[in-house]
C-alpha cells in the first residue's frame, strides 16, 4: 500500500502528485485539471492523510468560516474531486467517506472484483 510523502511541498500517493506551491496535481504525470475551490479542498485533505477530517473542519480550512447547518458544499466539492481522481487513476482509490464523521485522504490500489 502507498502512503503518501509530503517532501518540499509535493506530495506523492501511487501515481498521485500534489504540488502545493505550483498549485498543480498531476495524475499519471499529466495534469488534472482542478477548480481553485476542488484543489483547496483536496489540499485540506492531503493535510490531514489517514486522518478522518470533518465536513466542519474541511468547511472551516476551505472557506475560513463556520459551517451553517444543512450546507451541503463540502459533500459537493469533496464528490467532485472524487470523481476526477477516478477518472484519470481509475485503479486507485483515494478519498473514503467515513458516515457521520467525516473525509479520509489514505491512498490505496482499487480492489479488483
């Protein structure tokens, strides 16, 4: 199983490359085209690798407020960057949702079925 390491403001997970201070990700060495709110979004994730973020903690690092009730942007924007990561790595799963608590970035290879 990959983990990810974070070195000079890159992290590497499988064939994932966030680059932090370019502001870039790149799957499979080509570029993934994020939104500004999807690449913050995914950076506040890597942050917090195999650690279970909260839709308010992700809300609060995104959007530098407080989460009022019933916003569902944060499931909107996490599903978004979901979908692009599996789209260009579709052998690699990378964001677990974790019912009622939260958002897991822990790299692993897709199961097989």
């Amino acid at each position: 199983m990959a983990s990810p390491q974070q070195g000079d403001s890159v992290l590497r997970a499988g064939p994932l490359e966030v680059r932090f201070e370019e502001r870039t990700v790149l799957a499979d060495e080509r570029p993934l085209m994020l939104t500004v709110r999807e690449f913050q979004i995914l950076t506040a994730l890597v942050a917090r690798a195999d650690r279970i973020v909260s839709r308010e903690d992700i809300y609060g690092a995104v959007w530098n407020q407080e989460m009022r009730d019933h916003d569902r942007s944060v499931d909107v924007y996490v599903s978004k960057v979901r979908n692009k990561l599996e789209d260009a790595l579709p052998h690699w799963n990378y964001i677990q949702t974790h019912i009622g608590f939260g958002y897991c970035f822990s790299p692993r290879p897709a199961v097989e079925s």
